[in-house]
C-alpha cells in the first residue's frame, strides 16, 4: 500500500514546491492550504505522515497537529517552521505533538531523508499495533481456555491434555512472536546509528549476565535481555547526524537525545508485555541519586532492571568507539563505576559486573556465541 502524506500550509508557492519536490517520491502527497480541510481528510482515510507550516492564518500548526492527533494518534506529525518559531515547535516535540521540525527555507534532501524516516517510524508503530492485537486476541482465547479447563477435565481426560498442548503451543509462539519483534526493532536503531552497530546486543548480553550473577530467575533474566536489546529505540527520533556527529554535542542537540528514553516508552507502551518493558526503557538513563534523565527518578523509584541496564549500558559506551572519542576499555568503564557505586549506579549491580570481568573472566564474544 502506497503511504499516504498531507502537507498543509497556507501559502500556494510553498505547496506548489512542495508538490514538485515529491512528484516522483513513492508516496501520495495530498496538499491542502486549509488546516479544516485536511483533517476532514485524515478523518476519512488512513494518512501516514502530515506536515504542516507553524504560522498559519486560521490556525498555528502546532494547534493543528494536536487535532490530528486526537483524530489519527498513529500519523506520523512533522511541522515547519522559521527560525522564529523554534522555540514553539521545541515545545510541540516536548509534548509529543510532532515527531519532528523542519525549519524554514528548507533542504530538499533533508527534508525527503525525514519524510522517509517519519514513514519508517509510522509503519513501525502499525507493526506494533497489529502485534498488540494479536497479542491481546491470544490472551484473550487463553483466558477463555483457562476458564473452560475444569469443565473440559470433568468432561474428558483427553481433551484436557489436547487442550494443555495447544497452550503450550500457543505460549511458545507467543514468546516467539515478541522476540522476533523485539529483534526487528533493535535492528532498526542499530541500522540507523552505525557507529554503535552491536551496542544494545552487548548491553544485553552484559545486563542478562549480571542478573543472573545477582541470583535473578530465568523468567526477569529473559525481562532483562529483551528490554536492554531495545533500550535504545527511541534514538530513532534522533536525527543521524546527531547521532554520528563527531564532535561535542551542543545544549539543543544534547537535549533531543535526553528525549529518546521517552520516545522509546511512547513506541512501547501499548504492547503488552509478560515484563515491564517499556517503563524500563523509560527509565535506563536514570540514576540513584535522582541526577539522570528524563525523569530525574532517585533510587526508589527506578526499577531494579533499569538500574541493573544502566550499568550494563555505562559499562559497553565507555569499552567501545564512539564518533566523538576513541574507546576507552573495559578497565577504565569499571574504574567508572566502581568509584560511583551508590552514588549514580546500583551497588549490587556494580558488584556482580565487578565479579563477571574481575573473576569470571566474562568477554562479549564469548558469551554471544555461548
């Protein structure tokens, strides 16, 4: 299906250039000059992405893009903006009303490069939808099947071991089904940001290991590897030049990748499940001492998943490259957080990672081939 993209603005020139930069693009651009107009249109039919101007006669676009999600949360909100109005589209992405801004006199290449990451980002989230209802359609014949087993026992002996079969089935392609998913999404960020290519794999495979150091079961183990294999998915709201961009980081950048913890809860919030995936996402870059990101959360409040990624994330960054800098190995990442233990990072985490390297003589490859 050809995905289908509105631009609104209220100026003709602008659409018309708009109308000839898109003309060969796989897409169907619809253009309206009337912010009322076009959300008739979003109500009518699936639209996959909107880009709207800021400063518009009948209606700010940021107001406009609030509309369209309460009509259409699922459609992928872009605005475009004069340098005048930053300051307002900042905001809107702040308050998850667009996914992105786009200033004014624009690039034609830059601007084609975020309309064909806002239509990957939209055909994500309906993946994720679809998943979360097949996920909630099995739960629901599983708890239709678990309220008919003890009639189905009284019944027939046979039937009840059938049944216990198909559930176990149904269980195993389930997990299947989450981890398949859950792969895909890792591979996207990762496709995205080559320059830490393996990144949330290595973060898995360290946070799983010192879960299970720290005497975890195999069922939080299993919690831990899946949410630290997409801990980074929010980065997919991060423009890659940002992410790839050699030198320091300046305030604004700096603060759309602090944001990238709450994209990433937003993406999984509606998925259901068997761990509290998307609050630990949410949390990875918090600290004990209240002094992380996004929420600020101290040590009570953050889940002890998130605490034990977090060391597991600090730990793998400061190990290996990064386009800023050159590796700094692994003695220097426990010499990290060894010395900020029970201040920024969870003691009992710090300690099973101590003993993992120290003692255990634990290395990624290793334990990826294992």
């Amino acid at each position: 299906m050809t995905e289908k993209i509105i631009f609104v603005d209220d100026e003709v020139s602008v659409l018309k250039s708009l109308n000839r930069l898109f003309l060969d693009e796989p897409y169907e651009p619809i253009f309206f000059n009337n912010p009322s107009e076009a959300l008739k249109e979003i109500e009518n039919d699936q639209v996959a992405v909107v880009i709207s101007d800021q400063s518009m006669p009948e209606m700010k676009g940021t107001s406009f893009l609030q509309k369209v999600k309460e009509i259409s949360p699922e459609t992928v909100r872009i605005i475009l903006t004069g340098y005048a109005d930053t300051a307002a589209a900042m905001a809107a992405i702040n308050q998850g009303s667009v996914f992105r801004f786009v200033c004014k006199p624009w690039g034609d290449e830059e601007l084609k490069l975020t309309i064909k990451q806002a239509i990957e980002h939209y055909n994500l989230v309906m993946q994720n939808k679809k998943w979360s209802q097949l996920t909630q359609k099995q739960n629901e014949e599983l708890r239709t099947l678990n309220q008919n087993l003890e009639s189905v026992v009284d019944e027939r002996t046979r039937q009840l071991v059938q049944s216990n079969d198909i559930l176990n089935q149904t269980l195993t392609n389930l997990h299947e089904t989450l981890n398949g998913v859950i792969q895909s999404v890792a591979l996207i960020v990762e496709i995205r940001d080559p320059y830490t290519a393996g990144h949330q794999q290595r973060v898995s495979t360290l946070a799983s290991a010192i879960a299970g150091e720290m005497g975890f079961s195999q069922d939080r183990i299993d919690g831990i590897r899946m949410s630290a294999l997409i801990h980074d998915i929010g980065k997919i709201a991060v423009p890659p030049e940002i992410l790839s961009k050699p030198g320091r980081l300046n305030d604004f950048e700096f603060g759309l990748i602090k944001e990238h913890p709450k994209v990433g809860y937003d993406i999984l919030k509606g998925i259901e499940f068997s761990w509290p995936i998307a609050d630990i996402v949410m949390q990875h870059h918090e600290r004990i001492d209240g002094s992380g990101y996004p929420g600020g959360l101290n040590k009570e409040e953050v889940l002890i998943e998130a605490r034990i990624i977090a060391v597991a994330d600090v730990v793998e960054a400061m190990a290996s490259h990064r386009p800023y800098r050159p590796a700094l190995g692994i003695p220097k990442a426990l010499e990290e957080i060894s010395s900020k233990k029970g201040v920024l990072y969870e003691p009992a985490a710090v300690d099973a990672c101590l003993r993992l390297f120290e003692e255990k003589n634990f290395e990624w490859q290793a334990s990826l081939s294992s």
